[in-house]
C-alpha cells in the first residue's frame, strides 16, 4: 500500500473503526462494516489520498440545524452538512463538496439506514 493513502482499519483491542495509512494485519484481508464507503474517486489531501471513510450513526446534536426529512430524502444540502460531523477520517467542508456525484450517493445509502428502528435495520440486514 502507498504510504500516501488512508483506509478503514478496525483497532483489535477496542474494535473501533478508524483511519490509517499503514497496511492493516500485514495485508491480511479485513472484513469492513456496511458503513464503510469505498470512493470511486479517492480525495486528495496534501499527498495523501483518502480511499475509504468509515460513517458512524449520528447523535441527535449532530443532526442540529437539519431537518430529518431531508437526510432521508437524500437533500445534497443536508448530506454536505452532516458528512464532516459523522466521517472518519474527518471529511472537511470544501472536501465533501467536491466529492464525485457517484461517491455522494453512496454516501447516502449508507446514512438513511441510520434512522431506521433496530428491527427494520435488522430485517434488512438479513435480507442480504
């Protein structure tokens, strides 16, 4: 791997989700969450070039100044706003409005799911 680029990697010890650019279990294969979005076309920050960014479920403080319906509807706007609150690593701004149209909307099918009640989350899950 390029030491210029950064994925998904789960620590082993807390099983977090995070960010690296170092090659995770010596190139062993990782089985990545549903919540990790794989870019088709990756951001380029300085030299590094961002391929994967793992969302996590938002708190409801982190939804403030959006309305729901938006997000679920797939509004660009809301998504352009919620994207650096929830992204690791941490997307900026300027980043997320960049962002190939494709990319965005994977972005979103990974959100709506967020809101939906466990036993939906669930029925889906099993689903696929």
């Amino acid at each position: 791997m390029d030491p210029g680029q950064v994925h998904a990697v789960r620590d082993p010890v807390t099983g977090l989700w995070g960010a690296s650019n170092s090659v995770p279990n010596n190139g062993a294969a990782v089985q990545k969450p549903d919540n990790t979005v794989e870019l088709d076309e990756p951001i380029r920050r300085g030299n590094t070039e961002i391929l994967e960014v793992v969302l996590r479920k938002p708190s409801a403080g982190e939804l403030r100044g959006m309305r729901l319906d938006d997000l679920l509807s797939g509004d660009v706007n809301a998504l352009l706003l919620v994207l650096p609150r929830i992204s690791t690593p941490t997307l900026t701004r300027p980043e997320v409005e960049g962002l190939d149209i494709a990319d965005l909307a994977k972005f979103g099918e990974v959100i709506i799911p967020f809101f939906l009640p466990r036993a939906q989350r669930e029925k889906l899950a099993s689903r696929s």
